[in-house]
C-alpha cells in the first residue's frame, strides 16, 4: 500500500484565500459603516422647497441690483477694506454687509458692516485672514439687494464689484 502524505487543510493556500474574503469584506463594511454613521455631512438638504425659495429670493436680490447697476470697486489691504461706489450708490447712506464665505472652508466665513465716510467710501476693518479665495456678498440692512462674486484676495489692487 502506497501511503499518501496529506498535510492538514490549514497549511492550504486556497482555504484561507476563500475565508479571507469574506472576512476583509465584513471588516471593510464595519469601516464605511462607522464612517457614514459618525460624519456630520452638510450636504443634504431636509427641505428642498423652503431651499428653492430661499435661491429664487436671492436670485430677485441680485436682479435688483442689476437694475440699479450697482457698481463698485473693492479693496483689501491688511484687514483695511474700502468699497467705492460708482453706479447705484445708495441714497440713504446706511452701513452695508460684507459677507466673505470662503470657498472650501466653513470656519473662516465672517461678515462686517461697512459706514459710509465724508468722501462717499464705505469702509471697515477686519483682523481676519483674508488671502484665499472667497465667494463676497455686499447688501445693504434692508437686504433689498445683493452684489456677489468669487474673488481672490491675495492682491492688493482694486477689485471691479459688479452683479
């Protein structure tokens, strides 16, 4: 009788290669599931419709301004901010919002107040770091109407703010 030498099946390649499998799949579920389950995401709305009026009224902010043809320059030099007027200035002369939102970064958006001063020029100040590129809102405290577009500041030359 031939005796035929039969190792056990744990020193097998291929049944740890088909327990192996499976294994690293389970393990790679409990990850993403653990993942998806303790990450605060932004990006899902809970209300769709109240989001939908809420563009279409910032869409008519932005018409209106466009009818008023506000145009001004912006400019930022070390937290200085100076916003000249030179279409559509706002007879009352109330303080005007400046909104900066940065474009990846939702901790550094900040907002100030500017105040009109003896020339005309809508100033204001800020110690926030604003090198980067912003998306810049400008509305007077009525929100009657809203000038916004996607700058870089890391210039110090004027900046044509139109809608």
């Amino acid at each position: 009788m031939e005796k035929t030498d039969t190792k056990p099946w744990y020193k097998y390649f291929w049944p740890w290669f088909l327990i192996a499998v499976p294994v690293s799949s389970f393990v790679m579920a409990y990850f993403l599931v653990n993942f998806a389950a303790n990450t605060e995401d932004s990006l899902v709305v809970d209300d769709y419709y109240k989001e939908g009026k809420a563009i279409n009224a910032s869409m008519a902010k932005v018409e209106e301004a466009q009818r008023l043809r506000i145009m001004t320059d912006l400019t930022v030099n070390d937290g200085q901010i100076a916003l000249e007027f030179h279409s559509g200035i706002p007879s009352t002369g109330n303080a005007l919002k400046l909104n900066f939102y940065h474009v990846t970064l939702q901790e550094k958006d900040f907002s100030l107040l500017l105040t009109r001063d003896a020339k005309g020029i809508y100033r204001g100040f800020t110690e926030q770091d604003t090198n980067g590129k912003w998306r810049v809102s400008l509305t007077p405290i009525d929100d009657s109407w809203k000038v916004q577009q996607e700058i870089s500041l890391h210039r110090k030359d004027k900046i044509r703010f139109v809608p």
